[in-house]
C-alpha cells in the first residue's frame, strides 16, 4: 500500500512541475513592473492550467500526508548504534570491554 502511495505521490509531484513550467510567466517579480491599474484590476478567472495546478498540489499534498501518517505508525523506538551494539556483545560470549574509571 505505501509503495502505491509514493508511487503515485512521485507521478504527481513530475505531472506537477510540468504542469507549472507550461504556465505563461505572470511576469514583474512581487508585481514590479506591472502598473499599479493592471495589478490591482486584473481579476481574471483561472486557466485550465491554473485549475490543474491547484487540483494536482491538493492531492499531492493529502497523500503526503497519508504516507506521513501511515509510517508514524510503522517507526520503532530508536536505539542508538551504541546501545544496540552492547545488546549484541552481551548475547555473545566475547570478552567484554572494561569500562573507564574514574
């Protein structure tokens, strides 16, 4: 099921950028370069390009999420490589490594 999911979450996120770089450039980085008439009047309903961005990033996003959620539920308490390695000389019957004094 996760593999699914990341599979279709990575089609989506490529459909994505293709989709955004077939935009027409707006143009005036943070409006400069555009006339103040034209910035604040142009209200012009979304392109079809527009629509699919919106659509496209919504459910890249709500799986993103999902696979976040479905492998919180999968994650083991961490041990650290120390820990795991003295769990390890302790099952052997190896000689062990005396530990520093003070």
């Amino acid at each position: 099921m996760e593999s699914i999911l990341i599979t279709i979450n990575i089609i989506l996120a490529v459909m994505l950028v293709i989709v955004i770089l077939l935009q027409r450039s707006e143009g005036g980085a943070l409006g400069l370069g555009v006339s103040q008439d034209n910035f604040t009047t142009s209200r012009t309903a979304g392109s079809f390009l527009t629509k699919l961005t919106s659509i496209l990033a919504t459910f890249f996003i709500i799986i993103s999420v999902v696979l976040v959620s479905i492998s919180h539920k999968e994650i083991k308490e961490v041990q650290s490589v120390i820990d795991t390695e003295q769990e390890k000389n302790q099952n052997q019957n190896l000689p062990q490594i005396p530990e520093n004094q003070k």
